[in-house]
C-alpha cells in the first residue's frame, strides 16, 4: 500500500493530468491518491469571492471561467461516456458554488466560514475528475474523513478522529485506488468546512500513510527532489538522492517549498519513507527521505526563509533572566505565535525570530505580560526588527565537519554581507543567521559556494 500526492501543477493541465494516469495505473499494488485543485484554481477561488464582495455581478466572468476551466479539463481527460456520467455531477458541485457567489454578492460580505466552503470546491472537483479518469478508482469524501478542531483562532487536525476515520474509510482496502482531495476537511464540533491550510494537501496524505501504516508517501511535483538551494538563485544547486526526516523538516521550516512541513512529522513518527517525485520527469529517481544519513555530504542545503521578524527583550542586571524566558515563551504561546529561532543571549538582552506576520502582535503579547517591569524599568524594552530573512545550512554532517561555520562565516564577510544576528535551533545539524531580507539571496549564493564549490 502506497499513497500518493499530487499537486496543483500535476493537476493543472490535461497532459500533466495523462502522466498523473499513467503513473497511477502503473502501480502493482493499492494506492490511495490525494489531490490538489486544479494548478491556480484555489487563487481564482478566492479572487473571485473578493470580487463578488464589492457587490453586482462583475464576478460573474471569473466565475464562468472557472466553471469552463474544470469542464474543459473534464472534457479532456475523460472518455465520451465517463465524462457524460461525470458533468452532471460537476455541474452540481459549480452550482452550489455559484450560489455561495451569488450570496456574497448580494450581502456583501464574506466571511471566513463562507471562504473555507467556495475554497473547498477545488478539490471537491479535482477528486471528482481524477476519480472518473483512473481505470478501477474509487472515489472518498476527504471532509468527511479529515476532521478539526479550532485552536488560537486556526484549525488544526484532530488527529485521533482523523486517524479513527481513515482506519474505517481506508482501512478495508476494498478498492485497487482510492481518490481523495487533499487540504479540506470539516470542523468536528459543527461540521463546517474547513482546510488545513496551504500545504494542507501534504499533509492529508502523510496522515493517510500514518494510519495505514503505507509502505511509502510519494510525493509528486514538479521539481526532480529536494536541492542543496534554490535554483533559480543557484544556478550549480543539485538534486539530492537521499536525506533524512530531519534535514528535510529543517530546510522546508527555512524556505525550501518541496514539502509542507508538517507533512512531515506523522510519517516520521512511523518511520515511511517519503520520496519526492516529479509528475513531468517521472523516470527521475527523486529524493528519498528516512530515518538514515548515509552520506557525506557536509550539508544537504542552504536556505532563506524571508518575510521574518527579529524581537529583542532587554533587561538589566537585577532581572532573572530564567523567568524572563519561561515568561516570553508562555505569553507567545497563548497568542499562538511559533518561534522559529532563539539567539544566543547577549549581555541583557534576550533576541528570537518570528514570522514577520507574528511580529506585531507577539510584541504586544510580550509589552503586556511585562507591563509592570517596563514601567517601572525593570525591563528596558522590546524592539521589534522587521522585513529580515533567516538563512539556514542544514545537514546531519555539520556535527562532524565543526570548522564549516567558521568557512561560512568567512565567506559571509568576503561577500561584504552583514549578519544581523547568530541564531541557535538547539539542533547540531543547523548553523543559522539572520540577515536583512535584501541580502539573502546574495548570502545563500555565497554560502552555497563556500559549501559546494
């Protein structure tokens, strides 16, 4: 048993539709097969409520176009008499799409609620067609499988029902394929439609492959693997054959877009091998990804995730800087903020890395749970530093090879590229820093050439 996940580009065209055909009915055993919307649709999903937002009917051609786009692709990929069986159900799933259209437009008003459900349509859709398209495929409702729960305002998986739910839905394994759409999902105290977010239809299929215990998680796209950077920033980047669990979490935490990163952690935890394939060059051997580091390679890859924000909290010398800490933590915890990096602590002051839409409100999470200390300048304050980049090397070798951060850092400097601050991850197999977003692609390509040559 194997399940395999497809994303919007290998979904978004009738050819990339064939090879995802050809790959499926290719398989010798049962597959379980997620799928995104058709590559773009999501966007235009949500462009168009916009539209319909502002009131009257301007929507109305979005609409038709993405009414034309999903019948075209139907018309395309199916044989005359499955797509005739098929239309009708299309065209009943874009009815009541076009009724949500509609209602926006007429109250004006969109709400979140409203926006997961005409979201929701992409993958409704595309699980339809792709369905009707593979030879023996069965078709299963993700919303009703995949459930969540609402935590500091998001969803989030409830994994124990979700896994309860695919054991009973999957698990019979009375079908050669079985088709679902990835992302959606349904709240498990009302029953409203939600997602799991972008990325979310990764992260369905390891929850998939988690409960069932697959044999591997494959994970198909439009890339040959993971790289050791991002090409278009390096043009000598490599493809690798082979990493691990954590090499692969750390990288996608920092920037790489080969997986979602929570994908990561149910197989992990089951020990499935994820492998990175792609839908346009499926002969390529992809990237392999376990438990074994079997290299060596002193990194895997240098990455830059932009769009961070730097927090400093300074003291002084009476503050205990023990409680300051636990303090931080809970404060940005109750506000949901995730902290991605801590530096190393710096005479009084006490610096870690946000998400830059996280920088606002975890500095007013931290000024009210130190209100009195501020005031009474037992604390001297809290500085934001936004619009940064964290640049990260990650490799399980870096433990072995301890004079590379010292060539890193070298070449940082010959470049003449300032470092704004040394990070930590409490991880030996990542040596970070934090540079202003206008410098990290010239500090990935100059430390990729330290690394790599």
């Amino acid at each position: 048993m194997k399940v395999l996940k497809f994303g919007g580009t290998s979904v978004g065209t009738v050819e990339s539709l064939g090879n995802v055909k050809k790959i499926v009915e290719g398989l010798e055993g049962p597959a379980v097969v997620v799928v995104s919307a058709l590559g773009g649709i999501t966007d235009k999903l949500i462009a168009t409520a916009k539209q319909a937002k502002e009131g009257g009917d301007s929507y109305e051609e979005a609409f038709r176009a993405i009414c034309d786009r999903h019948h075209a692709t139907a018309a395309g990929v199916l044989t005359a008499e499955a797509y005739k069986e098929t239309e009708p159900v299309i065209s009943e799933l874009l009815r009541k799409l076009g009724d949500l259209y509609k209602g926006v437009s007429l109250l004006e008003e969109l709400s979140d609620r409203t926006l997961d459900s005409i979201v929701s349509f992409g993958e409704r859709i595309s699980s339809v067609i792709v369905s009707r398209m593979i030879s023996d495929a069965r078709h299963f409702d993700s919303p009703s499988i995949i459930k969540t729960e609402r935590w500091h305002g998001k969803n989030i998986a409830d994994v124990e029902l979700t896994d309860k739910l695919i054991k009973e839905n999957f698990g019979k394994e009375d079908y050669k394929i079985a088709v679902c759409g990835g992302f959606i999902s349904r709240d498990r105290d009302n029953n409203d439609i939600t997602n799991l977010g972008r990325g979310g239809s990764d992260y369905t299929a390891a929850l998939i492959a988690a409960s069932l215990g697959a044999e591997e998680l494959e994970i198909w796209t439009d890339v040959d693997g993971f790289m050791t950077a991002d090409p278009r920033i390096v043009k000598t980047a490599m493809v690798l054959d082979k990493m691990t669990f954590v090499e692969s979490m750390q990288l996608c935490t920092f920037g790489a877009k080969v997986i979602y990163p929570p994908t990561i952690y149910p197989v992990f935890h089951k020990n499935i091998p994820i492998k990175i394939l792609n839908t346009f060059h499926p002969e390529a051997p992809g990237t392999l990804i376990t438990d074994e580091c079997t290299d060596n390679l002193p990194a895997k890859g240098v990455t830059a995730l932009k769009g961070c924000a730097l927090i400093r909290v300074a003291g002084s010398a009476q503050s205990d800087d023990s409680d300051i800490k636990n303090r931080i933590y809970k404060a940005l915890s109750r506000q949901g903020v995730n902290v991605l990096l801590v530096a190393p602590q710096r005479g009084d002051s006490f610096s870690l890395v946000v998400n830059g839409a996280d920088g606002i409100p975890a500095c007013e999470a931290l000024e009210n749970e130190f209100a009195p200390e501020l005031s009474s300048s037992q604390l001297k304050g809290v500085e934001l530093i936004e619009n940064l980049a964290t640049v990260a090397v990650v490799g399980e070798n870096l433990r072995r090879t301890p004079d590379l951060g010292l060539k890193i850092g070298n070449s940082i400097i010959e470049k003449g590229l300032k470092v704004i601050e040394r990070a930590t991850g409490g991880s030996e197999t990542m040596i970070s820093f934090v540079v202003d977003q206008t410098d990290a692609d010239a500090t990935v390509l100059g430390v990729h050439e330290a690394i790599f040559g």
